[in-house]
C-alpha cells in the first residue's frame, strides 16, 4: 500500500504558511529529506514523524490515514483580522487555504452585517490587492477604509464619483472622488462561510 504521508506533511505544511526550509529548521531533518518524504520517495520513521507532527501542530495519528486520499491544490493566504478592527497584523491571526484559480492575498473576518445576506456576517473574504483597472471594480465589492474604520461596500460610478453600498440599508453609503482610489484596500474576490468565530 502506498504511503500517504508525504501529501499530508505537504499539505499541513503549506497550511501553516511554511517552507521546506522553515520546517526543516523546526524539526532539525534537513530540507532535502522532507523534499522526498513530501514526493513519496522516502517514509519517515516513527520519532521523524513526531518531530514533524509537533512542528505542524497536529497529532501525529493523523499521518496513518487507511486509504489515499487526493487534497486539493490549495494556495495558503493570512487571515489577517476582524473587518471592523482591521490592521494588517505582522503575525497572521491563521492561514486559510483557497483553491487554485481564485485569486487572493489575504482573508479578513467579516464581523459585521452590512452586507446580509451576500456577504453573511462570521464569514471570510478573500481579498485581492487592488491592481485591476478601475473599471473591473464596477458592480464588485471591495473593502475600503472610510471614516478610519473599514467597511465592505459594493462598487458604483456616477459623474466622477465612486458610490460605495451595502446591501443592508441601515448601513452607511460613501461616496468618494475618483483620485481617493487608495481607500479601496483590496477586490473582494471570494466568501467562505463559517458558523461562527
């Protein structure tokens, strides 16, 4: 039976936002040997797989899984606060992976409910930095800083300003002149739901 642990200390690896060099450094096997157990040319012994698993924060059990199993292709990207506190934090809160083929930079929590329920409140956004025409923004949301606190807002244009909704009513709509294009931190380019914080 073929090994399945080379995919898993790839995958939890990755998950964490860590090099083959970072966790040779954690666990003191060198990069050259996790390269093989990570390619299945190799399998770890038991006190190898301990050093692995401390150095990933998961159990080490979860190396010893029955049957193949066929992850994903993921790209790892910070999470990097809540939406209404937002600062972009040295240390990332976590790591949350995306699939290939949606574009990201970071996550954010959506702790707000501005807007319900597209954007549900206990949700992540994924963000793009802002590097797109500015006509791509059209009918999009974005995540801009208004007031000096951040919201998420839909894209609008009209005589040279920019109209920022939310969905909810109650909230606050901003409007901004085209040159104040800096306020907009980043596209919305993906939601994933989350029952809670």
């Amino acid at each position: 039976m073929k090994s399945n642990i080379g995919k898993l200390i790839k995958f939890y690896r990755r998950k964490l936002g860590l090099t083959q060099a970072e966790l040779s450094k954690l666990t003191g096997i060198s990069q050259s040997t996790i390269s093989d157990y990570e390619k299945g040319n190799i399998v770890p012994s038991i006190s190898n797989i301990k050093k692995i698993a401390k150095a990933l924060k998961i159990e080490p059990k979860l190396f010893f899984m029955e049957k193949e199993i066929d992850y994903p292709e993921l790209n790892f990207i910070p999470i990097v606060g809540f939406l209404t506190n937002f600062e972009k934090l040295r240390k990332p809160l976590d790591y949350i992976g995306i699939p290939k083929g949606i574009e990201g930079d970071f996550a954010i929590l959506v702790d707000d409910e501005s807007n319900e329920p597209k954007i549900p409140k206990n949700s992540i956004a994924i963000i793009k930095t802002l590097s797109t025409p500015i006509e791509i923004l059209e009918n999009n949301f974005v995540m801009i800083k208004c007031n000096d606190k951040y919201h998420i807002r839909k894209v609008h244009f009209k005589s040279n300003k920019i109209y920022l909704s939310p969905i909810n009513e109650n909230y606050q709509t901003f409007v901004i002149n085209l040159e104040d294009i800096q306020k907009i931190e980043g596209l919305i380019t993906y939601i994933l739901m989350r029952l809670k914080f």
